[in-house]
C-alpha cells in the first residue's frame, strides 16, 4: 500500500500529462461508446444466472482476445481476468465488473429484450440482467480496449477482473468476489489497489455518486434457537415460555442502534425477519427460532452490534430461564471506501466527469461483494447514472424488478470514468 504516494499525488504535479489523458480518453470512449452499447444489448440478451455465465465469458474472454489480451478463463468457476502491461514501469491497479444476471422476467419491450431461461433452485425460471451488470460487463471490455491502445504510454499494470456470481452463488456452491480472492485473483501480479462501479437506474446518467468510508454495508446475518420447556397454554407456570422469550428478545435488540451505537456516525440496523415457533393456541412450544439480519457501516459499530446481540440475547433467556444459541449465516464486509484513496482520486471523476455532476452520496444498508477485494487492498466503489436525461429518475423502475431499464446513454460516464480512475492511479504511484 502507498497512502503517502496517493496523498502526495493529489498535488498532480504532471498536471499536463494528465490533461493529456482526459483529451484522449474522451476522445477513445466516444469513438467506441457505440461499440460498448452493442456488446451490452449482447450480454442483456444473453443473460445467464450465477455461477453459469458461460456463454457470457466466453464471450468477454472472445472481445479481449480481439483486443490484444490474454485472459484467463474459469476463475472462480466462470470469472475472467486479463492483464495488460503498460510500457512503463509502475504499480498494478485492478478494474472490476460484475457478469451475473438474475432470476426475473423482463417486461420492458426492447429490441434487446432477454428471453433467457436458467435454473435456480431446481426450478426453470427467466433470466434478466436486473441489476445492470451487463452494464459493468461492457463498460469494462471497453475501457480494456482504450487502455490497450494507449498501453505504451501507461506506467503499470492493469487487471480486469470479470466477477461471477455477485448475486450471490446457487445454494451450497462457493462463488463471488470471495472465492475469487480465495483463488488468488489480487495476487500476481498483486494489486495495490481496485476500483468499481455500479449502474444506477435511479440516478440520471452522466451523473457519478460516490463517498468515502463505508458506502454499503456489511451483512451479518444470524438464527437465534431458543429452548423452553413444553406445557398446556392453560398452566404456562408449569414450563418455560420461549415465545414471551423471543419478543422479549425483538425489543429488548432494538436498544442495540437506539442506545449502544454512536448514531452520528454511520447507520446501522438489526432486523429480525422471521419467527417460527409454535402450532396451536393452547400449548406453549418447546422450541423456536428467529431469522434475522444486522447492517453495519463501520467496523468497529459491527462489532459492538455482535457484542450487545450475545449479551441481550444470552441474558434476556437467561431471565427466562430458556436457552439460547446464536448462530452466523451469511456475512459481507463493509464495501468501505479507503479514505486516502477516495481523497485522491475524487478530482479525476471530477474532471473527468465535470464537477457538478459528482455528488457525495448517502451510505446505503444493502450490501455488495465487492468488499471482499475491498478488505484485501484499498478500493473505491461509486455509482453511475442510468436513467434517460430529461427523466425523472425517482419513478424510474428499481433493480432486480421485471421493469428494469438502463438507458444506453449511460455507458459513456462509466467507459471514462473507469479509464482515468486507472490511468491517474497509475501516474500518481509511479
Ligand atoms: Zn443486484
Ligand atoms: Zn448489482
């Protein structure tokens, strides 16, 4: 990690080489916008699920063969990576697009509309690229092109990694951005740091949200057994109640973000989604369980959210004289913005991207695997725009839902956005 680098390099001092990047990153990303738009009406069409994008990466493993490249296939089951040299020395950067699509049937009527089907959970479903990841796929293939051309000028390494399966893989099968560091993919060369985006349909495209820190949460999710003793609902003073136990539990887990966490500084929530216990009104059940999910912004908030959850939950039963056991299911880290390299590479999507178009961003509690390379080396994630110009982005469909829309004017901001966050870290740490 070089933080001093970064910091010395927001002072710029090859200011002019820079300048000399944007002309011509402006000029490469207009010349194959067209060329991103048709490769992203491909992969939307041909949408597959986790873990089976293999129409989809021999696809992009195809363009970047074109392009000059040599990728690597089957990472992490279906991932693509490829390295690209620049003619002069320097550090590695790594740029990442998500490939997964989702189990949801597109209503939209576009010429470019998904009729693909898959299997999820044993069942055929419709297969849509709901998120827009087709989206991060093209963008990337086109940012893998400009950087290709200009490789000679550039001081570094470049890695584009092609990520399967950020929806996350089919029951009992490993997958994602963490199987993909599990294999070694910020390794040789080793990354120094990495950056994403992800399309809005929300936002208006040409416009880039971003914030340092924690920018998505971590997902801590969690079952809570608890263990009474059966009786008569008649004569509960005969055993030992686990549903007054668990609703004990639900309140009393409230006072973890209303009284143990600093609320001025990040958002956090504890929610218990599910409560199954019980069969009939008369008898008071032996057992139950609660499912339920906690998202934190800040590390060590998640820590004292895992801290006050064993005690509340331990001793509220314990006041019941029930048992209880808590165990961890899924968990993502925080998808936490490196300060430092946020401070030094905001003005890059500033003048990349004209300064009023680039917003600091509330947090948001849904989560994103791109925080396991994030926990590895420093990364930045932001968000683009995918909305028409002229619309309003607010009654624009959300993600994952049949309505889904992105607007083909919104690779552009993407393919430089990408581009110059690569080539400014690279010349910043050269
Ligand atoms: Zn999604
Ligand atoms: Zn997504």
């Amino acid at each position: 990690m070089k933080k001093t680098a970064i910091i010395a390099a927001v002072i710029f001092s090859s200011n002019l080489i820079a300048q000399n990047f944007d002309a011509l990153i402006e000029q490469k990303a207009l010349n194959y916008e067209s060329n991103v738009i048709e490769l992203r009406h491909w992969f939307h069409q041909n949408a597959e699920l986790s873990n089976r994008e293999y129409k989809t990466a021999e696809k992009i493993a195809y363009i970047l063969t074109e392009i000059g490249l040599s990728p690597q296939t089957k990472v992490a089951k279906t991932g693509v990576v490829a390295v690209l040299k620049g003619g002069k020395p320097g550090p590695v950067v790594a740029l990442r697009a998500d490939i997964d699509g989702l189990p949801v049937k597109e209503r939209a009527n576009l010429p470019w509309k998904s009729n693909m089907t898959g299997e999820y959970n044993g069942e055929k479903v419709p297969v849509m690229h709901a998120c827009g990841h087709d989206t991060h796929t093209a963008i990337l293939l086109g940012v893998a092109k400009i950087l290709y051309e200009i490789r000679e000028e550039i001081p570094g390494t470049i890695k584009f990694i092609f990520q399967p399966a950020e929806e996350g893989a089919p029951a009992g099968e490993e997958g994602g951005a963490e199987l993909m560091v599990k294999e070694g993919v910020l390794k040789n060369p080793d990354v120094e740091a990495i950056f994403g985006l992800h399309i809005w349909s929300q936002i208006n495209a040409g416009e880039v949200f971003v914030r340092p820190k924690g920018i998505m949460a971590a997902v801590n999710e969690f079952r809570i057994d608890l263990e009474g003793t059966q009786t008569h609902g008649s004569t509960p003073w005969t055993g030992i109640d686990p549903i007054v136990t668990a609703s004990q539990i639900v309140n009393n887990i409230q006072t973890i973000v209303s009284r143990s966490l600093p609320l001025t500084e990040a958002a956090a929530v504890v929610t218990i989604g599910s409560i199954h216990g019980g069969v009939r009104s008369n008898i008071i059940p032996e057992s139950l369980y609660m499912l339920g999910t906690i998202r934190t912004l800040d590390e060590s908030m998640k820590q004292t959210v895992l801290k006050r959850l064993e005690e509340i939950v331990h001793n509220t039963a314990k006041s019941n004289n029930a048992k209880a056991k808590i165990t961890y299911q899924v968990s993502y880290p925080i998808t936490y913005n490196d300060p430092e390299l946020y401070k030094a590479m905001l003005p890059s999507l500033k003048r990349i991207n004209g300064e009023d178009n680039v917003h600091l961003m509330t947090a948001i509690t849904g989560a994103e695997d791109f925080s396991f390379f994030q926990k590895e080396v420093p990364g930045m994630y932001f968000f683009i725009g995918g909305a028409k110009k002229g619309t309003d982005p607010k009654i624009a469909a959300p993600h994952h839902t049949p309505d889904f829309y992105v607007d083909d004017s919104a690779m552009l901001t993407g393919i430089k956005s990408m581009s110059i966050l690569a080539i400014d870290y690279l010349l910043a740490n050269q």
